[in-house]
C-alpha cells in the first residue's frame, strides 16, 4: 500500500510539470535574488543563463528521466531560479530514449532557443550522439547520467563535462572487492549494448588479474522476457553470478534466478538495484536470502551523511519515495555548475574560466566530494552497498564498504589505458594485457 500511495503521488506530480517539459519553460525568476546568489549593481538587469535539457520522458526508461526533472525543479526552484549572477531559463526537450528524436530536440535546443548549454540524457546512444552534435557546432555539454566510457576518455573534448560517472569506473573496484571476498569463479550474464558490455568488462579485468576466473559470459538482448534460456546456461557451482540490468528486466532476472532455484550470491551492476525501481522488484527475490545481492555506485540513499539526507530528504518530501540515482545526479550535476559558475565568475563568454573551475574544485554534492579530473570526469567515492530490509520494511542499498576518491582509471596509468582499445564485447582480459605488454616493449604511449 505505500508503494501504491508513493507512486500515485509521484505521477499526480509528473503530470502537473507536463507543461513544463517538451518546449515548455519555467517561471520566470523574481526581481529578489535567491540566498547565496549575488545581486547585480544598482540599476542593471541580471543576464539570462539559457539552459537546453533533454530527458527521457516517454517510453520505457521514463521513469529515470522523470525524477531527472524532479530534481531539476527542485533545485531551481530552491535558488528562485537564479545561477550566480544569472537569471535562468531552461528548456526541456522529451529526447525519448532515441537518438534521432535527441538529436532533432539538441537542434532545436541550440538553434532555435539559443541555448548557452545542453544539459541531461541518460541513454549511452543518445549520450554519443548529443556530444558529437554539440562538440560540431561548439556548445557545451554537460552530462549528468550518461555513463558511457569514451565520452571523458578516446573522445573526451572540452566541450564534454561529465559530472556522473563512467561505466567502467565503477566495476573496476568492484572486481577487486569480489576477489577479496573468497569468490574465485564467477559467471556473467548481462544486456548486451555498450553499457553492459563495458561495465562486464571492468569487472572482468580487475577480478582476473586479480587471480579470480570468468567462467563465462552470457548476453541477452534488450527487452529480453524470457531469461530461463540465458540462465540455463549458468553453471550451478560457480561462487556467484554477475549481473546488470535495470527495471522491469532486473526485476524478471531476479525472480527467474530464484524461480530456477540457483543458490549463490549475487554481484549486481551499479543501477540493478536502484531506488528507482528497488520499490517494484519481487522483494524476496532481490534479496536473495541468505545468500545476498550487492551492488556497487556512488550514491546510496540511506546513508546518514548530511550531503544526502538534505537531498534525499527534501526529494522523499516533493515526491513521496526515495531518490534515486538519476535524480540525485541530476542534482549533484546542477551542484557542480554552480560551484563553477561561483568561482569564474560566470559562463557566458567565461567557459574556458568556468572549465578550469570545474576541474580545480573539490565540491561536496548530494552524492559526496567530487572533483572533475583533467579528461572531464568525476574522481570520486564508490559504495559496495547490500540489499537490506529497513526497520520500516522498505528495501534499500546499505553500504558496507567504501573505496573513496576512485578515478576513470582505477589504478592504471591514464596514458598506457587510452593507448589500449575500449572495452567491448570481446573483451578478454588476458589479450588485454598482452597489448600493454607490447605498448610498454615498443616504449609507451607514443
């Protein structure tokens, strides 16, 4: 019954923004400026800041693009939609999931609306598309959810900030903790696109090299419903399986796991788990009792740290449930330019002022410390979290271990892993590090 109250309020919620999103704009600001927010001198007007944003709000990933917007809102609506010196309008665009639809609301965005900067997304696909279109005509693009790897790495551009994360970035240290646990043979089962197969392989590679074994790799295609045959395929006496999946499909991975009675742990990937849809999982099957499911990200709801709870907090009060992680990177992004903005000075006609402040910033943001390195990606905390029931009775992702200030790099030198190709699907770990071998005989990145 929560759940049900919880989630009917949040669609009450999204329907009232309707108007805003797809083209709309918000109110405009006051003439008072918000706390924090410097006024302008006597007698002048303060600027408009014009933010272009695209998020995913139709489809079967609308959910993730509407708590993106939640917070949004709530953001500027808690700074009178004021940005340092500027006074703020944004743009929001329904990219819906797809890369033509994206790129048509990007055009639009910028030549149309005039934007200063793109803003949002979450999809790898549209996330690629947007930068190459934005880095073409010289706006600025600011990522909050877009994972994929490439982005701050072989294509990283100026223009590029990402202010979330990098797929790899997060399994790297998950591989690692795997090994130090006991496990020593693990199989893989995962969707099979750019983010599946570049999150399988950082798992892939630390907890090999760290002596573990990958005994095989399983892939599914997305809108997969029927996950027995892919299981099936999963040998019984391996000492956990590594999955990553998101919605509906993480929640039928879940319980055809249990349906098909496997009796081992589960590592998952960093949005399996997510409050976002931890609310609508088979709850018995996502525990997994008492053998565990654990996950990995830099975001954990629960935590008691007060950077979290003030935002986690005060989003549960907008809108009836708890956040999850596109909502809080929504956040920690907007966080992070007005850190930037504060220090330079400004962003029109300031970027490469307010780039450089980025970089040389540590902020403290919903999701912790965060400062963004000189590829344009965030260093920051990874939480190894366990599925756990509350004293309310509600799920959530408990921390159990941190590894702090992790880089895109993990602990490979950033020149020797951009001279090596990205992580794909035929990622094999051994052949890897056979080229590093060879990078390193002919003398290093050249």
């Amino acid at each position: 019954m929560k759940r049900l109250l919880a989630l009917l309020l949040a669609l009450v919620l999204v329907f009232g923004l309707v108007a805003c999103g797809n083209g709309g704009t918000p109110t405009p600001a006051p003439a008072t400026p918000a706390p924090g927010q410097p006024a302008p001198p006597p007698g002048e007007e303060r600027p408009e800041l014009r933010i272009g944003v695209t998020f995913t709000l139709s489809g079967g990933w609308a959910a993730a693009g509407s708590d993106q917007r939640q917070a949004l809102y709530m953001f500027f609506e808690s700074r009178n939609w004021q940005l340092g010196p500027y006074d703020v309008t944004v743009i929001i665009e329904d990219d819906e999931g797809s890369v033509e639809t994206a790129l048509n609301r990007a055009r639009r965005l910028v030549e149309a609306e005039n934007v200063h900067f793109l803003f949002g997304s979450h999809a790898a696909n549209v996330g690629y598309a947007i930068a190459e279109y934005a880095v073409s005509v010289g706006v600025p693009y600011i990522i909050p959810c877009v994972a994929a790897d490439d982005l701050t790495q072989r294509d990283r551009n100026d223009l590029l900030i990402r202010t979330g994360w990098g797929s790899s970035q997060a399994t790297h240290p998950q591989g690692y903790w795997a090994y130090e646990q006991g496990y020593r043979r693990i199989a893989i089962m995962t969707f099979d696109f750019a983010f599946g197969h570049e999150t399988a392989a950082g798992f892939m590679r630390t907890f090999e090299e760290a002596g573990g074994e990958i005994t095989n790799v399983v892939w599914t295609p997305l809108g997969t419903t029927d996950f027995v045959p892919f299981l099936a395929q999963i040998p019984r006496d391996v000492d956990a399986i590594w999955i990553n999946y998101l919605g509906v499909e993480a929640n039928r991975v879940f319980t055809t796991f249990r349906d098909m009675g496997f009796q081992m742990p589960i590592i998952a990937g960093s949005i399996a788990t997510d409050e976002h849809v931890l609310f609508e999982l088979d709850e018995e099957a996502v525990l997994n009792y008492p053998f565990g499911t654990y996950s990995i990200q830099h975001w954990a709801e629960s935590s008691a740290e007060p950077h979290v709870r003030a935002f986690a907090d005060a989003f549960y009060e907008r809108v009836g449930r708890r956040s999850s992680y596109y909502a809080m990177e929504s956040y920690a992004g907007l966080q992070l330019i007005e850190a930037a903005i504060l220090e330079a000075g400004g962003f029109i006609d300031n970027f490469d002022a307010f780039l450089h402040a980025m970089r040389n910033n540590e902020v403290v943001t919903a999701k912790g410390r965060v400062i963004i390195d000189e590829w344009n990606n965030p260093v920051q905390d990874f939480h190894v979290r366990r599925v756990e029931r509350l004293p309310n009775g509600e799920l959530a992702n408990v921390i159990i271990y941190t590894f702090p200030a992790v880089s895109q790099f993990w602990i490979y030198d950033p020149d020797e892993f951009l001279a090596l190709p990205l992580y794909t699907r035929d990622f094999n770990t051994a052949e890897h590090n056979r080229l590093l071998e060879e990078l390193r005989a002919a003398g290093g990145p050249s």
